[in-house]
C-alpha cells in the first residue's frame, strides 16, 4: 500500500520546487539584464535580481523552521519557462522586439512564482505556520509588484517599439 501523503508532505514539496526555482532565476536575471535595451527594463531586471536574492533567504528560514535543511527539486517548469526566455533572447536579439520579448519571459516567470508563493502561504495558514505566512506574504507582494512595474514597462514603450 502507498503510503500516506499529507498536506505537510505536499508543502514540502512545493518548497523545495520554488527554492530551485528562484535559484534558477538568480542565475537568469543578470542574462536577461544584459540583453535589454531599454534602461527601464534593465534597472527592473537588476533590482529584481537583488529581491530574489531576498526571496532565497526567506526560503531558507522557512525551511529552518521546519527544522529541514534548504534543499531543492527541479522544478521543470521554471526550466522550461527559463528556456523559453533564452530563446527569444537569441531569436530576438538586435531587433526591436527583443524587450517585449523579454518583458513576456518575466511576466511568465513572476506569474509562476505568484501561484507558487499564493499556494504556499494559503496551506502556511492551514497548517499553522504564522512565521512562514508573513515570509510567503511578503515575497508574494513583492512579486506582484514587479509584475505589475512588467506590465508597465511593456505598455509605455516596448510594446510600441516592438510594433
């Protein structure tokens, strides 16, 4: 007989999943940081980077008050997201598109990592973690922002540039 899974377990998993996964987007942000054109976007790229440095951290304690040691999963999904924005910046580079191209990979990125963070603070509620809801809700406020400084970015001049 298969043995049973809880909500406990499935937390963990998801943790361990969006800890690979902001690892992965630290090692992505200074790429694509460097291959936009637009000052703005650039400067959002770059301050991105330093909140998920952030974002890292409030991984790591969280998993310290579950008493486990930070470890992460692959999470293919990020992966696939990650190449995904790896090549519109090769099929893209040098053309106008590039920046709305790259606004589109962000967006899918901070996308994810909003249901991710959403999903995690809710079963932190359930499960009683008050420390862990108050990290997941400031880091799900923090990537809601930057989705939204996406959002605006991609409609006060990239879009129209790419067109």
């Amino acid at each position: 007989m298969a043995e049973q899974k809880t909500l406990d377990d499935l937390f963990l998993d998801t943790l361990k999943d969006i800890y690979y996964a902001e690892r992965q987007i630290v090692k992505t942000l200074p790429k694509m940081a460097k291959a936009a054109t637009a000052s703005e976007l650039k400067a959002g790229f770059e301050q991105h980077l330093s909140e998920s440095e952030g974002h890292v951290e409030r991984l790591e304690q969280v998993f310290e008050l579950l008493g486990k040691t930070p470890r992460g999963k692959t999470c293919d999904a990020i992966l696939g997201i990650i190449e995904e924005g790896k090549s519109i910046m090769e099929e893209f580079k040098g053309t106008p598109a590039l920046d709305a191209g790259l606004v589109s990979a962000a967006q899918a990125v901070e996308h994810y990592e909003i249901a991710r963070y959403g999903t995690l603070k809710s079963w932190a509620e359930l499960l009683g973690l008050k420390q862990a809801v108050a990290l997941f809700d400031a880091t799900l406020k923090e990537e809601i922002a930057t989705d939204k400084k996406l959002s605006q970015v991609a409609l006060g001049a990239v879009n129209k540039q790419a067109a």
